[in-house]
C-alpha cells in the first residue's frame, strides 16, 4: 500500500484524499469539489486505479479571469497495492466527494498436495 500513499502526495494541492484499509478491501476517499458522477470516469488498468473528472465552472458574463489557479480536469492513475482486484469494486460521488472500495483478491483456497514416494 506505501506506492498509493506515494502516488497520493503527487495529487494536485486541490485533491484530498484518505486511504483506508480493512480485512476485505480498501476504501479511497477523494475530494473532488465541481466533479459529478457524469463528468467522472474511473477504471482499473494494469494493476493501477485511472481517475478521470472534470469540473465545470459557470463564470458570470461580467466576469473574465484574471488568474485561474483551480483545474478544471483530473487525470491521474495511481498503483493499486498488490493484493487488491478492481473486481467487484464499487464508487459513488456525492457533493464532490467520491468514495471507492476496492476488494482485495481472495487467498486462494487451502489445498493438501500429495506427496508419492519416489
């Protein structure tokens, strides 16, 4: 999990984000202000968590910027950690805080491997 806790510093300055870690799966928490769920897009892609939004700004027609310091798109991808799977992963964004849980990958079941005498 220490490459995600990495990965998650090099996020904007805008961007929070939290990182919690249970028995079954993983929970990421960003803030995102400005982003809806129709203008989000998240998937897993080799091993890495793609995370793409985009906000939009409604700027009065008396108003033209002088200096625009916050994004108006997030692309970012971050490393999942290893014993995490994007299947079955879940994420839901509400006043531009998204929430995804990420399941971790299933120990294989135990298995007795037969030993012949040689």
């Amino acid at each position: 999990m220490s490459a995600l806790r990495e990965a998650l510093g090099s996020l904007p300055d805008a961007v929070f984000a939290d990182v919690l870690e249970s028995e079954e799966g993983y929970l990421l928490v960003l803030d995102l202000p400005g982003v809806t769920a129709d203008s989000l897009e998240v998937s897993v892609e080799g091993g890495r968590l793609v995370i793409e939004g985009q906000r939009s700004k409604d700027v009065p027609r008396e108003f033209r910027f002088v200096r625009e310091d916050r994004s108006v798109f997030l692309d970012v991808e971050l490393p999942l950690p290893p014993d995490a799977t994007g299947q079955g992963a879940e994420g839901t964004v509400s006043r531009g805080v998204l929430e995804l849980t990420i399941p971790k990958a299933s120990a294989a079941p135990s298995t007795t491997i037969p030993i012949d005498e040689a």
